[in-house]
C-alpha cells in the first residue's frame, strides 16, 4: 500500500468518528478566524458578595485538610516554577521566550501554584472534616425538589477566615504582572483552555484574599468575554466542559451575563458528557477529577444549587470513589497519573459538603457499564481488582485513549500491587507513543499490535472496543472480550475462587498461528522474586509494605522479568514528567488458531501453605480450561 493512500486512509478512520459540529467548528477557525476583540462593561459591576463568601469557606475547608506540598509549593516563592519535571528559576514568572514545552507553559498559565500557595498560607481556624462542629459553614434551606432532597439556596452564617497576608502581594504581583506582561490574544496565554483554568484560580484567589482591584476585575472581564467567543466546541469534551464552568465560576462572581449563559450550557455539557454511571466520556480516571472539581466550584458559587448540578456531582463522585484504590489514587486507565492534580479524596470531600450525598457510600464490587469499568472486590480481604473490559474511548473525543481494553490493577487494602504505566506527558514526552501502547497495561499483546491505531500526540485512526459476556457481582467475577484490528480474538475472565486466590484466564483466538505476550506491570513499592523448584509453573513471591502474594504464571511457555527503562518498559508514571523504576512480568507463548495463558495472585499466604495452594490452582486451572 502506498505511503499517500496509507496516510489518506489514517485521515479517513480518525475523521470519521467526529460529529459534524466539531468539523464545522474547527473549519471555521481555519477559514474565518474570531475577530472579536473583548471588553469590559463600564462601569465595572461589583463582584456577587455571596459568592466570594462561599468560594472563601470551600477554600478554608480545603486549605485545613488537604495542603499541598509544602516544600514543592513554596518553591514558586523562590523563584522556582516546577512542571513536567522541569524547573525555571526566575524572580518572575516567565510568560514568553522560554524553551519548553506548550504543555509546560500552559501550567504557567494555569495558575494553579498560586491557588495551592493561597491554600497553604492560611490560618488554622477552617473547620475538620468530619469532626464536631465541621462541615463547610453554610446552612442550605429546603425546598421541594422532585429529584434530590438536599436542595436550596445557601446561606452564610460566618466570615472566611483570614489567610496569611504575607503571601498575598506576591500573588497579586504576579496576576498585574501576568496582565501587563500578557495583552488580550497573546499565544499560548490566551488559549481557551489555560484561560479557563486561570479564570477558575483567579476566581478563588479573589475570594481567598478579598481583592477588589479594578486591573484584576478589568482582566477577568476580559478574559470572560474572549472565552466566550472561543469556547472549544472543535475538541469538545472535558475541554468544552472546563470552557463553560469557567464562564460560570467567573461569570457569576464578576456579575458577569455569561455566568447565566455559562450555566445554561453547563447543563447541556453535563448532560451529553457524563454518563448515567456517573463517569466521564472520555473514560480517563484524572480528568474525570478535574470535571468533578469545577463542576463542585460551580456549586459552590451558585445562590441556589439546581437539581441537575447536584445530581451530576452525585453520580460522578460515585464513580470516582469507584474507581479508587485504598491509597486513594484512582486507577490509570487511558491518560492519566495516579499522583497528579488535586487528590480524589480532596474532590470527594469537597463534594460531600458543597452537595452532601442522599444515601451511605457504596462499597464492594460494583459494575460501571456504561463507562466500561467494573471494580471486583473479594469478600475476605483479598484485595480490589479494577478492570476496563468494555468501552474504549468516546469515539467523537479519542485524544485520551490508551490501548488498555482487558487491563486491570490490582490493589490490596492500601497498597497497590499492579499497574497500568500511566501517563508521562503529552508532545513534550518521549514517551508518548510508549504510554499508550498495549504493552504499557497490564493486558495481553497479541503479535505485537497495539489494540487501536494511535497516530500524532492525540490521534487514533482504527479502534475496537470490547463487549462484557457476563458479570457476577457477589462472587465476583468477570468475563469480557474483544476483537482485534488483525481479526484475532482475545477473551480475558478475572474471578475471584473460593479458595483464596484469584485466577485471570486469557484465550486468545486467530486464524493461523499467533503470538502473545501478558504482561504485568509492579507497583514500584512491590518487589519480585522468583521461587524456583517448588512447581512446573512459573511462581513468584510478590513483597509489599504490610502485605505479600504468590504469584503462579500458567501456561507460558516462557516468563521474563526487567526492571528499569526498557523503551519506557519498566518504568512507572506517578506524574507528569516523573518516572520511578519498577519491575515488569512478561509471559509469552504461541499459539495455532487457539491458546489458554493466564495467572492466579494468591494474596496473604504462608510459605508452608504454598505447596497446597498450587494444587488447588493447577485443578481449578484444569477444570477452567
């Protein structure tokens, strides 16, 4: 096949899958690009007392019992901006001329290290979570509502505690300098979405310091009526989600019409965005966070909580909390890091006191079928297993997807055993292509083909997606399959047996002969040993903080294991720019038309008991296949 018709035909796929709203907007920034040139009302209206006053309060609730990094944040004190792993040391932030990525200069932008250092240097007066006399201070008054039961406007009974004020003319210097240094449209700066992520921060800090400074309210205004005319309708997705929560957060505290415009297109966005499981579209663990957070800030800064807000915030604090390990790190399923942005247990907090839930939180094994995730949780402590079995990606919004279909991680009690590789970084990584390759998941590669076809930093051409065969909540167990671009079928069942362990059994399917390889990624804390001459099977002794397991490979007919960078193989991506060294398991065997391959992960065992439990293994093995 020619170069040019292999290029057309990787157009084709990609293209195909868009919605014609997405084609007609990006055609119309190429071919007639926004002219409007954005302004300010005068006089400027005051900004909505009550919503600074609520901002405040979720901010000394989120400052007491989630700071942030002490050390890493006071670096941009010193002079230290730290992003993707890569620091730029200067007396001010440095808006323009640096050499690095758009990614880097994009959380310059974003402002986030000035909310953090305005969470950090506050008082110790905000109220504990949980504890006598916590909450948020703000009282909600009923009134009837046909869907939630906690619905009203909210009224507040005390000031905002007073942040320490040394810290506040640094920031606002930043924010005049930011202004001066950055006119309406300059590049990168003016971007739709580091706009709404700057609107978003720039909302807060004014709520977490009392600002009233007409240069800042002039900005903003600015900043609201460009976005506005910029939404990022051509991406869609959480991009056009944070687009529009901006206009809401920032309109409504300016006394700004696009907040009510904001708000409106909010609940369409949450409509066609979050699913009725509670996830995400784009089926990725981080930004589903972020959807969570903006959408809780919009709360917060809303008089009167409409019932569709608060049952979106609901229902999507319920996958989150679904799809979180012990630790409280979120498994990495398509782009994402178990260790950045804001912690899933500060997003849950949050947004039990904004839109406080209507019924105790659920746990065990629970099915997200729409999303396309379950989670299996044994009965008796033998650990969680989450697993992506079904949907792959939203087809319209792939830029996201990983090749992960049939991967799982595995985690017991606090401590997570295996994972997905997770996400270093996007354009700027040289380790994109690696991340969202199928060997980075803890799946089965099939004669070294990737499950989708991803092109560029963001694009997938062919992609498959896989179909759940059957579901059994209370033992649990799991089985699921897909077809490959190739033709090849490979069907994958998790089920946690009786006797104390759990079984993965993986039948791959082809015409003609085929290979495969499994592969299992360690979580860096866990270590590997093979214990050798106590079974024909491959069998390791998996060590981990508070916690061990055996680990019995069946019907490989080979078993490596390599830890450190391998071409991005073991290597393990916590953040964005930061790789820790871990140990990886890969098994392979060959295959004519069909081949059963699989492991069973025996947690909490003594060594005494191992020769028994590989009996057990190998009959129940026997009877699976």
């Amino acid at each position: 096949m020619g170069r040019r018709l292999t290029t057309a035909l990787r157009y084709w796929h990609t293209v195909r899958h868009l919605r014609l709203s997405q084609l007609w907007w990006r055609m119309r920034c190429r071919v007639a690009p926004i002219r409007h040139v954005p302004k300010a009302p005068e006089p400027l209206p005051p900004t909505d007392t009550a919503a600074r006053e609520h901002l405040a309060q979720l901010l000394d609730v989120w400052a007491k019992n989630a700071s942030p990094e002490t050390e890493a944040t006071n670096a941009f004190l010193q002079g230290r901006f730290s992003f993707l792993n890569k620091t730029v040391q200067s007396r001010t932030p440095p808006w323009q001329g640096l050499d690095v990525s758009k990614l880097w200069a994009y959380h310059l932008h974003y402002f986030d290290y000035a909310r953090d250092l305005a969470l950090l240097h506050g008082t110790d007066k905000a109220p504990l979570l949980g504890g006598a006399g916590g909450g948020l201070n703000l009282i909600r008054i009923p009134k009837p509502s046909p869907n939630l039961s906690r619905e009203g406007s909210i009224k507040v009974l005390a000031s905002p505690t007073t942040p320490h004020r040394e810290c506040s003319p640094k920031i606002k210097g930043w924010l005049l300098d930011w202004i001066e240094k950055n006119p309406p449209g300059t590049p990168l700066a003016w971007d739709a979405f580091p706009l709404s992520q700057r609107l978003i921060n720039w909302s807060l800090l004014i709520a977490r310091y009392g600002w009233d400074d007409t240069p800042i309210r002039t900005s903003m205004h600015l900043q609201v009526d460009y976005l506005a005319q910029r939404l990022e309708r051509d991406l869609d997705g959480n991009h056009l989600l944070k687009n529009v929560a901006a206009l809401t957060v920032s309109g409504t505290l300016l006394g700004s019409p696009h907040g009510k415009r904001g708000l409106a297109l909010l609940q369409r966005e949450c409509a066609a965005q979050l699913l009725s499981d509670g996830g995400h579209i784009e089926r990725s663990s981080l930004y589903h966070g972020q959807v969570v957070l903006d959408l809780i800030i919009v709360a917060a800064t809303l008089e009167s909580i409409p019932d569709w807000l608060s049952k979106a915030i609901h229902n999507a604090m319920d996958f989150l909390a679904g799809v979180m390990h012990g630790d409280g790190c979120c498994a990495q399923f398509n782009d994402g890091a178990a260790e950045e942005g804001v912690a899933p247990q500060t997003i849950l907090a949050l947004g039990n006191l904004v839109c406080p839930p209507d019924a105790d939180e659920k746990t065990g094994s629970r099915p997200f079928p729409d999303s396309g995730i379950y989670r299996l949780e044994s009965p008796n402590g033998g650990g969680t297993m989450i697993m992506k079995p079904k949907k792959a990606m939203a087809d319209y919004q792939p830029g996201h997807a990983h090749s992960d279909l049939l991967s799982f991680e595995y985690s017991i009690g606090k401590q997570r055993i295996f994972v997905n590789s997770g996400t270093h970084g996007y354009a700027e990584s040289p380790y994109r292509d690696y991340c969202r390759r199928t060997r980075a998941h803890n799946t089965v590669c099939i004669n070294d083909q990737d499950q989708h076809e991803h092109w560029s930093s963001f694009r997938v051409a062919r992609r498959v997606h896989g179909t759940v065969l059957a579901w059994d909540e209370a033992k649990p167990a799991l089985r699921a399959a897909y077809t490959s671009l190739q033709g090849a079928r490979h069907e994958r069942q998790i089920t946690w047996e009786s006797q104390g362990f759990w079984l993965i059994l993986d039948r791959v399917t082809a015409r003609g002969a085929f290979s495969l390889d499994s592969i299992l990624h360690l979580h860096p804390d866990a270590t590997l040993e093979a214990m050798d001459g106590i079974s024909e099977q491959h069998v390791f002794r998996i060590a981990a903080p508070d916690t061990s397991l055996l680990l019995i490979v069946l019907n490989a007919d080979s078993v490596q294991t390599h830890r450190g960078d391998k071409c991005g193989a073991g290597l393990y991506f916590p953040r964005f720019g930061k790789s820790i060294p871990t140990t990886t398991v890969v098994a392979s065997s060959e295959g004519m038309e069909s081949r059963d391959m699989g492991f069973a992960m025996v947690p909490n065992v003594n060594e005494s008991d191992a020769g028994h439990l590989l009996d057990t293994v190998s009959t129940t093995w026997e009877q699976r296949t």
